[in-house]
C-alpha cells in the first residue's frame, strides 16, 4: 500500500488534523466516513471494514495525543515509539505529471491502521525535524479544541482558524471595554 500522505509536508499532516478532529467530534465515526476522508486527502482505496474503522479511530487518538503535546522532547519520542512499532517504507516515487514525491509503503498485509500510523509518524518526523518545534496544536479558543497545524514562521500559533482568533480577540476587546 502506498500513499503520497507523507509527501509534501505539511499535505500529509491536514489529513492527520482532519482525522483527529474528525473522530474527536465523532468517537463512533463509521468505515464510510472515514475512506471518505481518506479519498479527499488523495489517498488510496482501503476498503475499510467497521473493524478497520475501530482500529482507525483507535490510530486517530493516539495521533491527538501527539497533535496536542507542545514538548517537542515528548512529541520526539512519541513520534519515535510509533516509528519502531510501524514502520513506513519511503521511497521517491513520480506520478503522472507530477514531480518525484515522498510516499510511503507499509508491508504486505498490514491493517490499515497500520499504514495510518506508519505514515503518520514519518509525516510528523519530518515536520518536526523541518520546524525543530511542534509545529502544531490544539485551538485555545474557548469551546474549540480542534487540532491544527502550525505553517506560520513567526509566533507560534494559537488557533486552528482566523475566527476562533478574532473572536477571542473580540471577546477581550469588549471585556476590556465593559471594565474600563
């Protein structure tokens, strides 16, 4: 099995976000919904079974775990621990009018979980090695907590979108302006 979600960094890492948000809005997300998921990031036909999704949304909070650590030493070794446990193959590959990417390859007859954590672990690896931070997180909008990824070069982000960010902002606008 091969996909391209390690490719491109952060590309591979919105299907991560996408999978942790969407398992964390809905725990008891089915099989249908979750290779719907996978097809919009441009990955392969897994034909999940509900007991792949099981194992799937089992994947996606051990992935929201990492998502939601700040500590890149912690985040490293997470990262690592999923490394050794499953492992993905990568290789260069180039598609039809495309340029070389990185994909990945898990062995012959691993779930597909296990390709999700395999590829999950080498997107991560690489976006912490390329930012030397994580470079991603959880939203501090209050009422939020969606998970996102960091792809700003200043300040580290906050929150997952412009409006949980202005309405923050807002909110503490108005607070100051009510006490003053």
């Amino acid at each position: 099995m091969s996909s391209g979600f390690a490719e491109e960094s952060p590309r591979g890492l919105y299907f991560l976000v996408d999978l942790a948000n969407l398992v964390g809005a809905d725990p008891g997300v089915g099989a249908a919904e979750l290779q719907a998921l996978v097809h919009r990031h441009g990955g392969p036909d897994l034909a999940l079974t509900e007991a792949d999704a099981r194992e799937v949304r089992a994947a996606a909070a051990t992935l929201a775990g990492i998502l939601g650590s700040t500590e890149e030493d912690r985040a490293a070794e997470a990262v690592n621990a999923l490394l050794d446990r499953y492992p993905a193959r990568p290789r260069l590959v180039r598609l039809p009018g495309r340029p070389w990417a990185l994909h990945t390859r898990t062995p012959e007859g691993a779930s597909p979980a296990d390709w999700l954590l395999g590829t999950a672990a080498l997107a991560l690896a690489l976006w912490l090695s390329e930012r030397g931070r994580c470079a991603w997180g959880r939203c501090a909008a209050p009422g939020c907590g969606r998970y996102f990824i960091d792809t700003g070069r200043r300040e580290p982000q906050r929150y997952c979108s412009t409006a949980c960010g202005t309405r923050v902002r807002v909110a503490a606008h108005r607070a100051a302006k009510r006490e003053g």
